[in-house]
C-alpha cells in the first residue's frame, strides 16, 4: 500500500503546503481520504488521484483545517460520476456539519452518504466493510480527536513449489485450489491439505495515523510494532508550554511516541506556518530521531508519496 500526503500544514496552508489531507491507497485499487482540510480536491488533482475510486473517508477530529474541504470533496465524488453509497467516518457533529454545508448550498448528493459517527472514546472497534480495516482509538486534543490504525487482511502464504513438485503436485488447477484454501484429492486418492504446501501467512502491513494530539499513549498497546506511524510535529523544542495550552505535539513528544510504539518509521507532519520551511522540518526531524532511536523518522512534504512494503516475515 503507498500513503500520498496532500496537506502537511497546521492551521493555516504555506505556499507550499496545504492543510492536512493524506491519502491511502491500496493494491486492490481503490483509495481512502484521511481528513479533508480546505481545497483537498486541488491536491487530489495535482495526485492524479481519480476522485470516482475514493472509497471512504476518516476524519480525525472537526477542527476546521482538517474538515473544511469534505463538502466539496463530496460533491466531485459525485460529479465523477459515484452512485454508490459512501462512509464518511469521524467524531460527533460530522453530520451536523455536513447537513449545514450541503443544506444550505442545496446540495444534493446522488449517492447515500453513510455518515458513521464515532463514540466519544472509540476503542478501536473497527468499521463495518470489507478489505483493509480502519480502527479508531481515541487520543487527547482540545476536541473529540482519533488515531486510525489501518491494519491489511490476513492473507495465505503462497503455494511453495518445491514442497508441491515433492507431492508430486503440478497441476497448476490443483495448484491454484490449495492457492485458495482448499483441500485437493489427487488421481492416486491422497488428500493434501494447504498447509501442506503454502508458506506461512504474510505478516499484515498495519500503519496508524494519528490526528492532533499532544497524548495519543492510549493506542500504543494496540499498535506496537506498526510499520508506519504517521503524526504532528508542529513545535521544536522549547514550546513545550504552547503545546500542551494548544494541545499540540513537539517533534521530541512524537519522537518519544515512536519509540515507546517500536513503529519502524514514522512521519513527521501537521507544521506550523514558521516552522514549515525545510530549513526548520529538518531540525523538527533531527529533534524527533534524537527521541526515537531506532525510528526511520522522515518529514512530509505535499504530494509526497511512500510505499509502505511488507516487514519480512
Ligand atoms: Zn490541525
């Protein structure tokens, strides 16, 4: 699965980086929006992101730099031609806000819009569908806020084919059936069972993605050894005052967070206008990594795209 940041700014968008927005897409083909700040759909574009393939949408928590774009990102969806319903997923009020925005523009989708509001404490209890599952957990802000853990299918091992050839099994039908789970009885009446031939499952890929938060410890016994943590960074060292009255992170708190996570990377994102240029995010990175020994730790930057390969077994 590869993420594509399409807003990496707090509060208020640079020149270069917009409000926050972050894409996941998935080797099945379609892809999810995780928050959807103003003019989400600019960035969507400049991703060649194909707007009718979106096939849900997570929201962190209401503050407006992380919603404002959802009714417009709404409304292409629907021009792209989506007739099928669509989940939108996040704290409560989000149907409040979307039966304003759509209401009084006198908007009127041509597909259900699911609305799944969370409890106030989600615990992770997964959302409802099929594929990739998508867990809230909730994590301290001055509202309503959620890390999603985004967690792979189990999947079956690959048929070995060494172990098949010394069955005696070449019969790519009978191959493709253990492929599938499914025990084969060969022509001289053995019966093989998939274990006999598959290797053990994949480990699941599981990356977790956290909204504005200045504690998020809850999720960490849930989430230990994600491949991919993805979380604010809006102050350097020194404002540690600033965020916790904002309830914000250091780059040092989200380092620390890593760490006590074992994630194997994490990426630093969500900066504050005077702390955005490059300049600044690599010092933003240095602080974290000095917090996460043994973290990848790597800096957002719009449009940025990174594929997130399986651990090896
Ligand atoms: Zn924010």
């Amino acid at each position: 699965m590869r993420l594509v940041f399409l807003g990496t700014a707090a509060g208020q968008p640079t020149r270069t980086r917009n409000v926050s927005a972050l894409a996941l897409l998935f080797p099945e083909g379609g892809w999810w929006l995780v928050d959807c700040g103003e003019a989400t759909q600019h960035r969507v574009r400049e991703a060649r992101l194909r707007p009718l393939r979106c096939e849900r949408i997570l929201l962190t928590h209401l503050h407006g730099d992380h919603c404002w774009g959802l009714p417009g990102m709404l409304l292409a969806i629907a021009i792209a031609g989506r007739r099928e319903p669509l989940q939108v997923a996040g704290p409560r009020g989000l149907a409040r806000f979307l039966d304003a925005a759509l209401g009084v523009s006198g908007t009127e989708l041509p597909y259900e819009l699911e609305i799944r509001e969370l409890p106030d404490e989600p615990r992770g209890e997964p959302l409802a569908g099929p594929g990739w599952r998508a867990r809230p957990f909730a994590i301290r802000h001055r509202v309503p806020c959620v890390a999603w853990l985004i967690e792979e299918p189990p999947r079956p091992g690959r048929v070995d084919p060494a172990r098949a050839r010394a069955l005696g099994i070449a019969d790519p039908r009978l191959l493709g059936r253990l492929q599938r789970g499914e025990t084969v009885t060969l022509a001289d009446g053995r019966r093989i069972a998939p274990s006999a031939v598959l290797d053990p499952p994949p480990p699941p890929r599981r990356v977790l993605i956290c909204g504005d938060t200045d504690d998020a410890d809850a999720v960490i016994p849930h989430a230990r050894g994600v491949d991919l943590v993805v979380r604010e960074a809006t102050y350097p060292a020194g404002m540690e005052a600033k965020a916790a009255q904002w309830g914000h992170s250091t780059a040092a708190m989200t380092g620390a967070f890593a760490a006590r996570l074992a994630a194997r990377r994490l990426v630093l994102t969500h900066f504050g206008g005077r702390h955005s240029d490059p300049e600044r995010a690599a010092q933003l990175q240095r602080e974290a990594a000095a917090a996460a020994p043994g973290v990848e730790v790597l800096v957002a930057e719009d449009l940025m795209r990174l594929e997130v390969a399986r651990a090896a077994p």
